[in-house]
C-alpha cells in the first residue's frame, strides 16, 4: 500500500524556464502533494543533467525519478562513447523519447510527466519544453509547466519578459513567477530551487524561501 501511495505522488508544480541574453534560469517550487495532502515540503523539481544542462520536472514523481535515471545514464553513455558533451537538443529528444514510450505504456496509473530542458552547446543556449506526450518544443523566451500556476505564471512572464534580459533580471522575474503561483495555487509553496546556466555551465542549484 505504501509503495502504490508513493507510485501516485504528484507534485502539483509550477516550473519556469527563462532565456536570458547572457544564460537561462530554471525554476521550481518545492511542495509535492497527493490529491489535497501535502505530502513533501522540500522535494526537488530542479536537476543537473550534465555539466552543460539541466532541467525542471513536474508529474508523477515515481515517473520523473525513473525517466531522470534513465536520461542520465544514456547522456554519460554518449559521453563515454563519443568524448563530446551532449547537445541540449540530443538532451531534449531523449527526455521525449523516454516520455513517449512512458505514457503510451499499459498501466493503472498514468505516468504524466512533463519537462523543461535549457543547456549550453556550441551553437549557445537553448531551451526545449517536453509535453506529457512526449513531444518536444524549441523555446526561445520563456516557457512554464505544472499546474494552475502555470497560468498565472504566463500572465507574469508576457508582461514582463523583454528580449535581451540579463541573468539577474531573469531570476528576479523567475522568482516572482513561483512566489505568485504560491499565493494562488494550494499545489505549490514552501519556496523554490533555481540555478542558472551561464558560460561556465550549470550553476549550483539554491534554494530560495519566500
């Protein structure tokens, strides 16, 4: 019974992405919840892929667990293989391959899950957003997943956001989008996680409390 409780948490999120001149900002709240329980305060939606890429998650956390698993260890496999880092397109098209299958897979539970890949190639930054079935689009603004904050976040982000924004002024923004959703949405709270991805690469991941 315990382990089909956990197989059901979901994590009721709002995660935002923002392209930023000099990077991208990654952001997520930290409250997992199970239907009207709070199940989690300090649950992690924000990860580091590989050095270049990260990425946000929201769904059904036994899903998110298994497919970040998965991803990652096919990621350091074309490393070890090709001695080149992965591209945050190549980091993209995996997460929705591994998506598509998941969904399309007979079981009593849904396994709804949904991403948000940004990264650093040589061909500079980029961000990606994988749907819950499976497909993948290329984001060159901003871009937010989860539940009803997410449209609050898009009311935020499409007055605010301007092309040509720095760093600083995207983790602002990014952290105005969480603190929002929180006072609207009862699925997400108790702060959030952001990092940044600049020329040095993925940066470390902070938490912020509101």
């Amino acid at each position: 019974m315990e382990e089909f409780e956990k197989s059901i948490l979901k994590t009721g999120t709002t995660t935002v992405g923002i392209v930023c001149k000099d990077g991208i900002v990654l952001a997520a709240d930290k409250r997992a919840t199970a239907d009207f329980f709070i199940a989690n305060k300090d649950t992690r939606k924000v990860f580091k892929m590989t050095d270049n890429i990260a990425v946000t998650v929201a769904g059904v956390v036994s899903d998110i667990q298994l497919i970040l698993k998965l991803t990652k260890a096919e990621l350091r496999l074309k490393s070890v293989r090709t001695r080149m880092l992965p591209t945050v397109k190549e980091a993209a098209n995996l997460f929705a391959s591994v998506v598509y299958q998941n969904i399309r897979k007979f079981s009593p539970i849904m396994g709804v899950t949904s991403f948000i890949v940004g990264g650093k190639d040589s061909s500079g930054f980029s961000m990606y957003i994988i749907g819950v079935d499976g497909s993948v689009q290329d984001c060159n603004n901003y871009v937010t997943t989860g539940a009803y904050g997410s449209f609050i976040a898009y009311g935020i982000l499409e007055n605010e956001w301007k092309p040509n924004i720095s760093i600083e002024e995207g983790k602002k923004m990014a952290l105005k989008v969480i603190s929002t959703a929180i006072k609207r949405d009862a699925s997400v709270g108790e702060g959030a996680y952001i990092t940044v991805i600049d020329e040095k690469g993925v940066g470390e991941i902070k938490e912020e409390k509101f």
